[in-house]
C-alpha cells in the first residue's frame, strides 16, 4: 500500500512532465500532445460474454488506434505527437491489466 501511494503520484508527476517537455517542442499548439495522451489512453470492450465461470470483456487500447489512424492519414505528423500516443498506449495497456484482476 505504501509503494501504491508513493508510486502513482511520482509516476503521474513524471508523466506530466514528459508531456510538458514534448510540448515545446511544437510551434504552435502545445495543448495538443495532452489531448492526444488522454485520447490515446481510452480502452473499449471489444468483446464482452458471460460463461459459467463469469463474465469476460476483452479490452481494446480504442483511443491509441484512432489517434494513430488520425496522425497517419493527416500530414501533421510529428515525433513528439508520436511520443504522447506511445505514453498513452503505455497507460492504456495499465488500465487494460487492473481491467483483467
């Protein structure tokens, strides 16, 4: 418990300022390396059934697909952005793990 309550607000903490620091290095615009992180984080069921044994959901990181199609079909490609969505992913595939204990 005590590693819980010390883990998460140094990694949160850690996680803003990446997206901070990524955020310079963009012209214009610096807001959107964070909407594309939070985007990038979602996770949807894909799938959801119930067996005798309980309910499964298989959970998809939606939002990282979505924004990496985005990026891809646009022209406004850049590292940091690609940076932000990889984070993103990162968190995402956390949430996907607590969403399966």
């Amino acid at each position: 418990m005590l590693i819980k309550n010390i883990l998460i607000p140094l990694l949160f903490i850690g996680i803003l300022y990446l997206l901070y620091r990524w955020s310079k290095e963009l012209e214009n615009r610096n807001f959107t390396i964070f909407i594309y992180f939070f985007v990038s984080t979602n996770i949807s069921p894909l799938f959801s059934t119930t067996t005798e044994d309980g309910d499964f959901t298989l959970w998809v990181p939606m939002g990282f697909a979505m924004v990496l199609i985005y990026l891809y079909a646009s022209k406004r490609q850049h590292p940091a952005k690609t940076k932000a969505i990889a984070l993103g992913l990162c968190v995402a595939i956390v949430k996907m793990i607590q969403a399966y204990q």
